[in-house]
C-alpha cells in the first residue's frame, strides 16, 4: 500500500516536469504580493470598439492593460463551471508575433482554457488554445503564446473555467518597435505630448481624433518632436484620444499605446480653496478632495448606486480663502449611461447670494473615456463660496474635476520666498505680470495681513516684522491691472531665521507652580519646565482653568541678560470662521501661533521686580519652537517666576532657557534681536532697488 502511494507521487512528479518541459524555456514567474512583475512585450492595445459578455464592475477590460497584477479581469460563478468573452477592435492595425497573460488564482487551484482568435480583413482567424492549472497564489506571469506574425485589427478572447476565471494583465510582443510611455498635458485649446524615443526614427506620425468618434487627423512631426510637442487648435471639453508611431525608412512601427486628453479653457482651483460633501454617503466623505486636487486620477461620487440615493442627486460646495474672479465653470465627470443633467449653482461672496442659476439640458453620455460638460457661464465675478446640486437621469454620477474660467490674470510662476538676515523678516520674489501696475501681498495664518506694493517690488520684497515661533508663513501675491484686482496665485511658505537658543537653567532648579495637571508620566508637572527635555512640559488645564503661574529658584543666582521660553498651545477649544461661509470649522491642533498674555519677574535680593508685562506669541503643539528672547536687566537672579493667560487655548511650557553674562559676546542678545513684541507693521520703502 505504502509503496502504491509512493510510485502514485512519483508518476505525479514526471507528468508536472514533462509539462514544465512543454513549455519551453520561460517558466511562471510567481509574484509575491508587494512585487510588479516584469511583463515582456506591451500592454494590450485600445480598441475603438470593445465589449465583454460579464458586465459585473470587477469585470473591467481596461484593467488588463494598466501594467498591475493586482487588479483584473474577474468572473466566478459559485462552483459551477464559468465562461468569458472578450473581444476588441483596434483603432489601428497592429504587428504581433506573440500573446502573454498574466493569471491569477487567489482561493483554490483551478483550471483554465483560452483560445485566442485574430481578427484580419473582417474575419476572426484561430491563432491559440492553452490549457492552464493554477496553482493558488497572488499572480502567475505565464509564458509567450506564439502566434502568426501578422497585422491584426482585434483580439477575441474565449475563456473556460472551473468555479473562477481570473486574468490579471495581456500583452503582445511584436518585432516592430513602438514609441513608449506616452503623456499628455492639456491646457486652453491645446495639448502638449510627449513620449519615449524609438532608436532611428526618422519622424514620427501622431494621430488624434475626439474620443469615440470622428476621423483621425493626422501630423507628420521630426525626430526630435519626442521631447515635446502641442497640438493646437483644439476644442475645448472634448476629449481627444491620441496616439503616435515612429516612421523608419518609410516603414511605420507600430502605434503607442493609447492617451485621451481634456482641452479646458479653465484654471484649477488654487491650493487654499476645500471642497465639502453636502449630501452624504458612503462615497462621498473621503473623496471629495478629489474635485479640487488639480488631476484627473480618482473621482468623487455624488452617488454610486440607486440604493444610496434613489433620487440621483449630488450636492457639494467650494470654499476658498480669498476671493476668486470667474465668469463660468468646467466639470470633467464620468456618467454611468447617456442622460441629461440638471443643476444648480449658487455663488457667494462674504456669505451674501450673489446669483443662483439653474438648467436641465445638459446632456452627458456613456464614459468609456472621461468627458466634459460645456462649460456654465456664471455672472462675471468675485466669489469666495460656490455650492452646487446635479442631478442626473444616468446610473451614476463621477466627477473628477472642478476648473473655473476667468479673465482675471494669475501669476502662475514659482513664488520666491527665503529668511533674511532678520529673524523677523522674509523676502520675497516673483515673475512680473504684464500690464502690473502694483501688487497685493498677503500673508499670516487665520489673520491674514495684506500691503499693496510697487510694481517694481517683483525684483525682491522684505515683509518686515513677522511673527515668528517656529513655523511657516503663508504668502500669497496679486496683481493689480488697470485698477482691477486679478486673482491670487498659489501659496509659498516661507520660516523666519530662527532666533539665538539660550541655555537650559541649572541642574538642581526646584520649580513649583500654583496650577498642574498630569497628562501621564511627568507632562503637566511643573518640574517638567525645567528638565532639559524639550518634548515634556508643564501644562495649565484649560478649559478648568486659564492661567497660571511657575516658579523658578536656582541652587545659586546667575548672572543673565535674556530670558526665552520654549512654549507651545494646543488648540482644541478654537473654532474658526471659513471665510463667506457664515461656518465654522475646529482648528487643527497645533496648526497656528497664538498671542497670550504674560508676566515675568525676576528675585533679587529677594524681591520680585517686574521684567516683562505684556504678550508673546505662542506656537501650535506640532511646531513648538524657542521664541523671541526676552531682555532683562543683566545681572544676578535667584529666581524666575512667570505668568502665563490665555482665554481659549491650553498653554504649555516645555523649558526655560536663559542667556548668560559669561557667554562669549557673539553669542549674547542684543536690543535688535529681542526687542518687545508688537504688531506686525510693513514699510512701504522696504522693496529691494
């Protein structure tokens, strides 16, 4: 018995060598979880017309040409044996010697049957059969199907399973070369393309056309076009589908893969602006980023099926934090079937209507590409709010983008922004605008500040008198033309210079305080203020309290000139407003720098004499940084004793440093480093000549 087993495994064994033996000189390739398989040949080639016999949304053909084994093509039917069609026409004939596929088994070991057809001069020409066993795991790279080197116009797909048929990629393998990796970038009526070489090409063919129907037009471009070339002319919201060739010798290669493109005549919405969901369901809280993010790459859906919102209607709005000129809005959506569309738009300035519009004839169709409404003109304004409600007759309803058109220039070049010598100050820098007679610079946190400046200042600006504690500055500019305000650019951050660190007070400083809270381990005690460790602190427990006071004795006096403290807040009890929305929204803790009030006094002989009365400004709890020193009468002290208030915000103190007399001279604080902290002030003179 024992022996029938053994010669059983055995003759296993040879019929698994023999079949590995079958298939010649390339052997699946396993690819664990985490790694990208590396697949011969090119994806599958696009088709002007492709269908499925499984409609299910895992079921997706574009899937097996993305270049990732971790998605695909997936039909099961419960245990029962399971059938697949697949079948595509190319938009152009292309050069093929070979088929590989990429299978998938991520349950149990099955069976699988492809037979592979051709399509040539409108006939469909048997060209494979392979059988597969797949063995469970993530991906399985399976050898080259050789086929009959030819032209095709289409692939056809026949596929027999037990219990699950999983595919993963296809790709060809052609003698032909083809241009590789190509990009597109659209902009106002053009689109700039750009691709990897094929070595000798003597030119290249680029063809386009508007996705899904029309004739391809066709552009003959030098070798060298490879490197970048723009298509112009073109119709803006249409998508266009492009594809290139290289020409050698007058014989053309085989054409790159596939690319679409959306011509807008519209801006991406700046960096300050937030999108909200007003309607919700399960795809609508996390996504809706995605209207804003200045891509095209994952969508926000208003509703994703009937049973999350039979009434198909999407609702959201778009905030921003300065004002916007526009006069109409562009929207790149995907729809579920051909339908119309109906909306409202509603715009807002400092939380006032300013117009509300509404239309129901905007029609949309299947998106086997993205696609593009017309563009809704909006009365030619300024607004800081648009809220906006679709409802649609389709299955679904996907945006992937929300651009604004306007004739209001911006200044789209790279802000430049730096410390100067100051610690208060940062110089900032910029391409002119044509036509420019002056800008406006913004800057701060949640108060914003803004001068108007020459319009020379382009050449190097110094805003003067920052607050500075560790964290970065927003800087936005705009120009001013003919006396309009045109709209702002993205924003730059810039962090002052630091400021000279002082020294921690002495080994053996006994620290008490009337007010602490322990927020675990020793964070909130007093003595944290003074353990040379900067992440620990004393803390005042707001909201039980708003202020306190921590007392300093030093085992002997030191001799002092500055003090600074090394504080931060926390900001879970602040709600601020979002501008024109009449809302609010809870900060983000440890996001801004505060103004707090304090008191600090210094022991001599022991008497308290009052070195500082008035306010410093705070870090958030992220970014807590060494402020402003301090000045104080130089001299010795055997104590240090500091108030600190705030009204709305928990305070910590996470050390105390000091500057000392015996310090070398170069290191020590003086008058136009510390002085007292005031507003923020800007000299108009400040430009650079």
């Amino acid at each position: 018995m024992m022996m029938n087993k053994m010669v059983g495994k055995l003759v296993k064994m040879v019929v698994c060598l023999a079949l590995l033996a079958s298939l010649g000189p390339f052997p699946l390739i396993h690819a664990e979880e985490n790694e990208q398989p590396q697949l011969i040949g090119r994806p599958l080639p696009h088709g002007d017309w492709e269908k499925s016999s499984i409609a299910y949304p895992q079921s997706n053909i574009e899937q097996l040409r993305d270049g990732d084994v971790r998605s695909g093509y997936n039909v099961w039917a419960g245990g029962d044996p399971v059938t697949a069609d697949i079948e595509i026409h190319f938009s152009e004939p292309y050069q093929m010697n070979a088929i590989q596929l990429v299978t998938g088994s991520d349950t149990v070991k099955r069976n699988n049957v492809y037979k592979i057809w051709g399509l040539k001069n409108g006939e469909w020409v048997p060209l494979a059969e392979r059988s597969y066993n797949i063995e469970q795991g993530f991906s399985f790279i399976q050898e080259p199907i050789p086929i009959s080197p030819d032209w095709y116009d289409g692939l056809k797909f026949d596929i027999r399973g037990d219990w699950k048929i999983d595919i993963r990629e296809i790709n060809y393998d052609s003698s032909l070369p083809a241009p590789t990796a190509l990009q597109s970038e659209a902009s106002n009526g053009q689109v700039h393309l750009k691709w990897n070489p094929v070595e000798n090409a003597d030119n290249y063919v680029i063809r386009y056309r508007p996705a899904l129907d029309g004739e391809y037009r066709e552009v003959i471009v030098p070798a060298t076009a490879y490197s970048g070339y723009i298509l112009t002319g073109l119709e803006n919201t249409q998508v266009q589908n492009f594809i290139v060739a290289a020409i050698h010798d007058g014989i053309q290669s085989n054409f790159s893969n596939r690319i679409s493109a959306i011509p807008l005549g519209g801006y991406y919405y700046p960096e300050y602006t937030s999108a909200k969901a007003i309607n919700s369901s399960l795809y609508t809280n996390d996504t809706v980023k995605y209207l804003i993010d200045g891509n095209f790459k994952y969508p926000w859906y208003g509703y994703r099926w009937k049973s999350d919102n039979p009434e198909k209607i999407a609702e959201f709005s778009i905030s921003s934090q300065y004002p916007i000129y526009m006069n109409a809005l562009e929207f790149v959506i995907e729809s579920g079937n051909q339908g119309k569309v109906s909306y409202t738009i509603t715009g807002y300035r400092n939380n006032e209507k300013k117009f509300s519009i509404k239309d129901s004839q905007i029609q949309t169709r299947q998106s086997a590409d993205l696609s593009a409404l017309k563009a809704i003109d909006i009365p030619d304004g300024s607004y800081d709010r648009m809220d906006f409600t679709f409802q649609s007759t389709d299955d679904y309803l996907a945006f992937y983008e929300v651009l604004y058109r306007s004739e209001h220039q911006k200044i789209t070049s790279q802000i430049r922004a730096a410390s100067d010598e100051s610690p208060d100050n940062i110089r900032l820098g910029w391409e002119p605008v044509d036509g420019a007679e002056g800008y406006n610079i913004t800057w701060g946190y949640d108060q914003m500040q803004t001068v108007r400046v020459p319009a020379k200042a382009y050449q190097g600006y110094i805003i003067k008198d920052i607050i500075n504690a560790g964290e970065p500055t927003d800087f936005s500019i705009q120009a001013i033309i003919d006396g309009k305000e045109q709209n702002y650019s993205e924003r730059v951050q810039a962090t002052p210079k630091a400021y000279p660190v002082g020294e921690h007070v002495p080994q053996g400083t006994k620290v008490t305080a009337n007010n602490e809270y322990n927020s675990g381990g020793t964070n909130g005690l007093a003595k944290s203020a003074a353990d040379h460790d900067i992440k620990t602190y004393w803390r005042i427990p707001f909201p039980y309290s708003n202020s306190g006071m921590i007392n300093f004795a030093f085992p002997k006096p030191v001799d002092i000139h500055a003090v600074q403290l090394v504080n931060s807040h926390t900001n879970l009890y602040t709600d601020i407003p979002v501008t024109g929305t009449g809302e609010f929204r809870t900060s983000v803790k440890g996001s801004l720098i505060d103004k707090q009030k304090i008191q600090i006094y210094g022991l001599q002989n022991d008497k308290w004499i009052l070195l500082k009365d008035g306010n410093i400004y705070v870090p958030g709890a992220a970014a807590f940084g060494k402020n402003k020193p301090i000045p104080v009468r130089p001299g010795k002290y055997e104590g240090i004793m500091i108030y600190m208030e705030s009204q709305n915000r928990e305070l910590h103190l996470h050390e105390l440093m000091l500057f000392y007399n015996t310090i070398d001279p170069a290191s020590a604080v003086t008058e136009d480093v510390y002085g007292i902290a005031g507003d923020s002030t800007v000299i108009e003179d400040t430009y650079i000549q």
